[in-house]
C-alpha cells in the first residue's frame, strides 16, 4: 500500500512542474503567493490577517470575530452587503471565519474573474466603513450565534470550558466568539480601533491558488494592494508567561442539549517552533495512533471493541502559534459513566507510554498520512489554507515539504516519549453532562479538582 502511495505522489509532484508557484512582499509590507493549479478554471483567494481571540484583552474578548462581520458592511465604494452580491453575481462563493491567532476572509470564484475579487478585498483592507446602527443590528446576529453555537450547542460549550481551564493567561482562556457580557459591552468604536491597529498589508498574507498566470495575478494584486500604507503595528500579547506545568484541573458543565455527557482530557505541549523540533511531529503523529480512522485506538479498542464509547477522537495543533492542547474526548455509550470513559482513553495513551507502538502500526499511520496529503492537493482550498496557516504562524509556505519529510521520519520511539509527556501536571478535563444528570461524584479521583493556592 505504501509504495502505491509513494507512486501518486511522484505523479502529483512530476505534473507540478508544469506550473509554479510564486511569491513577493510588497515595499508595504503585504505578503502575495500565487499557485498555479490549471485543473478546473477557478481560483481561491484567501487573505490572512493575524489577529485573534489570543490577541484581545480582557472585557474585550469576541473583538476578533466582531469585526470579521463588520468587514461586510461596506466602504464609500461598496455598499453595505454590497461585497458578497457582487462575488455571488459573478458565480463564487465568500465566507469568513476567526480562529485563536488569525482572521481568515476567502473567496472560491471563477478565475477570470479573480481581479474583480481582489479589488474588493484591497479596498475593505483600506476603507471599511460602518454606522453604529449597523454595528448595533450585527452584535444582536452575533449574540444569537453564540447561544446557538455555544450555550445551546453541547460540543462548543465543551471547547469552551477546555480553554478556559487549560490556561491562565486571559488571553490564552478566551473565547474566540466572546463572553456574552463582553457582547454587550462592546462598542462600534473598540471595533473601528481594532481594524486601524491590526488589519495593514504587513499584517496580512494573501494567498492565491487556482487557474492563473501567476506573474499576472501578482502585478494585478500589487496594483491594487500596493498603495495601502503600513502601519505601525501593536505588540501582540505574550503568550510565552502561560505556564506549563501546575496543579490538574477539572471542570463540570451541563448542557440542555445532549442526552450523553462530553468529556475531554487536555494536555498542554509545545508546539512547533523550529523545523528542527522533534517532539511536535511525535505529537501529530500520536494523534493519528489514537483517532482519525477505524484502525486507530481509540476507535479499535472503546468504540467498536469494548463499545464503551459512541465516539472517541483527539486533537493535535502542530502549527499552532500560541502553546497547544494535546486532547482525547468523547462521548460515552448508555449506561457508561464519564469517568470510566475517562479512565479508558487515558489508559490508552498509557500504553503507549508503557510499551510503545509497533513498526506496522508506525508504518500505517504514516502511510495514511501520505495518502491524506494526496488528497487534500487535490483541494485548492486545502492548498490555500496550508499555505496561509504556515506564513501567518511564522513558517514559510515552502516549509511544507520539510515538515511532511520530518512527520515521515518520526520513530516508534519518539511516539512514546511523545505520550510519556502527557502527564497530569498538565492536565485539564472537561465533562459536559446532559441538564438533568446529577453531579460528578465527590471521591472521583482520576481528574482531581485543583486545591486552593
């Protein structure tokens, strides 16, 4: 299976060389790249602005994901919900969305008409301009999606709580769609300051795949983007003071919309800093050893094998710019407690710290890894977003290559210190249980509330 593998890939890198991918920094400081992939005549457009969720100070929190809806509201140029008519009239599609470090806005359009698209996203990095009764409309949009996705959606609660009590650091607990009464404290103002401060050519990244003269498409995008000034940009927050290692923490919420509790086990780890590092490529590979397919433990042994679980999975993010979680969570079959499950995933991992994994095991994870690469370059989107994920967390988008030759070179060894790390020192867990369940029972022991300092 491996070797058919490596002969796709040869395939896909062999075809490749018929196009190219170029990139440039602008003299105001804009990163383009531009990726040629003439399979279909259409074409991606991203723009990555690094600010996020990890940025924000406290009573701000949802600043990021606030203004990622303004950003639609027009400019003198373009009326309010003026931009996404525009693309849907000429046949794409454009969304938006806020993570932890970035704020992402993207387009999927047919490739002729790219320079159209690039207009629009050059003068709302320039010009936004938004009435406080806009602002005012969209905090009431904004409000309701956070009840929707957060307050009366079991798993968000359950991401919620694990950032909020994985971290002290403020801005490492935040959430990224903001505490409700943030939501009604902020200001069209706190807005209008935070898109002077951090949206600026030198703090975005544009990224271009698709169906295009990559020459061309950069003299289009440095004619339109070129004449924005740069700013002087703020000091992002410090990230580095959050500690590693201190007491384990736990925490218990209720949701009224599971009938099975949720429960999430998360360590903090380092994340990749240098391509050199070893032990974060150890960590996205432990990963895959646990969840991801039917052949993983965690699925094997819990969900198909001793069918205490209904799901099981973990999470893992390599190229994270902020210090990550390493996570297991689940949900629990009837009639299984939340602690046993518990109990059962960090057994798992365990054994693994115990007695490692095995080179059949090894070589499997890392030939679906490969297989998984085949398949998201047959995505321009995936393309675009690696690219874009790499240049705004501080790699370069050529880094890729290096990285998926070290994730191949990860040794069974290396898992298991990987999984050794995962110790209760840096721990936090998380059950989310259903409106009517009782309590957690005061002797559980195998995730210890914290003392008080």
């Amino acid at each position: 299976m491996l070797s058919r593998y490596v002969f796709l890939s040869a395939c896909l890198l062999s075809c490749a060389t018929f196009a190219q991918t170029l990139s440039q920094t602008l003299p105001n400081g804009l990163k383009i790249i531009v990726k040629e992939d003439h399979r279909a005549p259409v074409a991606v457009s991203q723009i990555w602005y690094k600010v996020g969720s990890v940025d924000e100070k406290p009573g701000k929190s949802g600043l990021s994901h606030a203004l990622e809806h303004m950003m639609f509201k027009g400019t003198p140029s373009v009326p309010s919900g003026e931009y996404s008519s525009r693309i849907a009239r000429l046949g794409g599609d454009d969304n938006a969305y806020t993570n932890r470090s970035e704020t992402v806005y993207y387009a999927n359009i047919a490739s002729a008409n790219l320079p159209e698209v690039l207009k629009l996203e050059a003068d709302r990095m320039h010009n936004l301009n938004f009435s406080d009764k806009e602002f005012a409309t969209e905090m009431n949009v904004i409000r309701e999606e956070r009840r929707q996705r957060t307050e009366d959606d079991a798993d968000g609660k359950m991401w919620e709580q694990i950032y909020l009590n994985s971290f002290t650091l403020p801005s490492m607990k935040a959430s990224i769609i903001g505490y409700m009464e943030d939501l009604h404290t902020l200001r069209a103002d706190d807005l209008r300051a935070w898109y002077k401060q951090f949206y600026a050519p030198n703090n975005a990244v544009l990224v271009i795949v698709g169906d295009v003269d990559a020459k061309q498409t950069l003299r289009t995008a440095a004619g339109l983007f070129g004449k924005i000034p740069r700013k002087s940009l703020p000091e992002r927050n410090n990230l580095k003071a959050e500690p590693v290692k201190r007491a384990p923490s736990f925490a218990q919420a209720s949701s009224p919309v599971t009938r099975q509790p949720l429960v999430a086990t998360s360590w903090r780890v380092p994340a990749l800093s240098r391509l050199n590092d070893k032990l974060p490529y150890a960590l996205d590979v432990l990963t895959d050893v646990l969840a991801g397919n039917t052949s993983s433990r965690l699925d094997k042994n819990l969900v198909r094998g001793k069918q205490t679980a209904l799901s099981a999975n973990a999470h893992y993010d390599l190229l994270s710019r902020e210090m990550p979680l390493f996570g297991v969570f689940g949900m629990p079959a009837e009639n299984v407690s939340a602690e046993t499950l518990l109990t059962q995933m960090k057994s798992e991992i365990k054994d693994i710290a115990d007695n490692g994994i095995s080179k059949e095991e090894l070589d499997r994870i890392k030939a679906q890894a490969l297989a998984g690469e085949i398949y998201a370059r047959d995505s321009m989107v995936s393309q675009a977003s690696l690219m874009g994920r790499l240049e705004a967390r501080g790699f370069k988008y050529s880094d890729e290559a290096a990285i998926r030759r070290r994730i191949q070179a990860v040794t069974a060894e290396e898992v298991q210190k990987a999984a050794q790390m995962l110790t209760d020192d840096r721990s936090s867990t998380v059950i989310i249980m259903p409106e009517s369940a009782p309590p957690a029972p005061a002797d559980y022991t195998a995730v210890k509330k914290p003392e008080k300092q």
